[in-house]
C-alpha cells in the first residue's frame, strides 16, 4: 500500500511538472557572455539581448531549443556579436530574419533546415558564415547582404534550391565582386541594390527616456528594480524591455 501511494504521489507530481512546462508563457535565461534570451509563448517571440557586447556561448543545444517548433521570430537588441552554431535549427516557423550590423560572425548550421524561412538580411559586419548556416532553408526568395567585401564562404552555406530560385541583393559597389566570388556566384539572380546599409537617425534614436516603472512577467506592479530574475521595464516613452539578470 505504501508503495502504491509513493507511486502515486510521484505520477501527480510529475503531471503537476508537465502542466507548469506546457501553461508557462515565457521563459528565459543567460547564452552566453552578457548575453540574454528571453521567450514569450504567447507571441512566439524570442528576443537575443545584452547591454554590453555579447557573445553567443552555451553547452550542447540552445537553450530554447525545446520551443525551436513554435519559434515565430527572432530579434537582437544592444551590441549582439557572434551568432553559435545551430542556434536557430530546425525553428521551422521562421519566415524572416533580419541579422543586425553588431554581428560578425554567424556559426555553423545556425539556421539549417528552417523550412519556412523566405528572407534573411545580413548586417555589414557579418566576416564569417559558417558551414551549412542556411542549408535546408528551401523556401528562401530574399537573400539581403549589406557586407561590402563577399564573405568567403563554401557552396554548400545555401542549398541548391536557394542558388536556383533566390534573389541574392548586395551593394552596387561589390556586384562585380560578388558574382566572382565562391558561394556567391551560384546564385542564378544577384542583384545590385543602393543604400542597402544608409542609417537614418530619427529623433526617437537620440530622446533621452526615462524609467517609470517595473513589472514582474505576469504583469505586477514592483516597487523597486529586483536584484535578480526576470522584470520588465516601463519607460515613459512607452516602450517597455524585458531584463534578465
């Protein structure tokens, strides 16, 4: 009897764990060196942040590998710089991605087989891709690179059906140079675009805001900034950013 009751006790709890798993709204933690994920079920948005310049580092899979399926988009704040290998695999609902200039290097595989991806854009400062960063990625018809110099890259970054029926857009400087260049040039359809990477500052960019207030995730007000954990701030511009610490 006592056996069975023991048993009983352990099948509530783990039904209890797996409830708690599948209802949390969002999630997060640390990737790396002054770098923070944060992940919202409702929205399907996952956010790659740091205040300082943050570099991608973590131990066997990303660590929001387990929502890799319901993964709708993907944003970088702050001086994001290195984007690790297979870090956004498999997030089959994918359909766009935009890599900021901060980045310099994409890892391997980090995008492969992110069957729903139709654009991407590579920031200016993108130097390294590694092997196989886009290889799966069928449904691509965008490909936007703002670096001037072609990155060196192998012919197997993209698959054969990106090279066959997407658009690659490169600075109208580096055209001659990028349909010469090994990868690059596989592409059937490049294209010479102005401007690709001209900034525009607006005067929200250069507003001083101010911290009004702080919130816990499910929406309470708090009367201070918390030592620890995961907050969200209110500014009086009405932007809010969500903060792991």
């Amino acid at each position: 009897m006592y056996k069975k009751n023991k048993l009983l006790i352990f099948m509530l709890a783990i039904m209890s764990l797996s409830a708690t798993v599948a209802n949390a709204q969002y999630d997060g933690g640390k990737c790396g060196l002054d770098l923070s994920w944060f992940y919202d079920s409702t929205t399907g948005k996952l956010d790659i942040s740091t205040d300082f310049q943050g570099y991608m580092h973590y131990e066997g899979e990303a660590p929001w590998h387990y929502y890799r399926n319901n993964i709708i988009s993907v944003s970088f704040e702050g001086d994001v710089r290195s984007i690790r290998d297979g870090a956004f695999a498999q997030c089959s609902r994918l359909t766009s991605v935009v890599i900021p200039n901060s980045v310099e290097s994409i890892g391997f595989g980090v995008f492969a087989d992110c069957t729903g991806l139709t654009s991407v854009t590579i920031g200016s400062s993108v130097t390294s891709i590694g092997d196989y960063a886009f290889v799966g990625c069928t449904a691509l018809t965008h490909v936007i690179n703002n670096q001037y110099e072609p990155q060196v890259i192998d012919t197997y970054v993209f698959s054969p059906e990106t090279y066959a029926n997407a658009t690659l857009y490169v600075p109208v400087s580096s055209y001659s140079e990028y349909i010469t260049a090994t990868g690059w040039q596989n592409f059937n359809n490049i294209q010479p675009i102005e401007n690709l990477v001209d900034m525009k500052v607006s005067e929200e960019d250069i507003m001083v805001v101010q911290i009004v207030s702080y919130y816990s995730l499910s929406g309470q007000k708090l009367p201070q900034e918390p030592q620890k954990g995961m907050y969200i701030i209110l500014y009086d511009n009405g932007k809010t950013k969500k903060v792991i610490k």
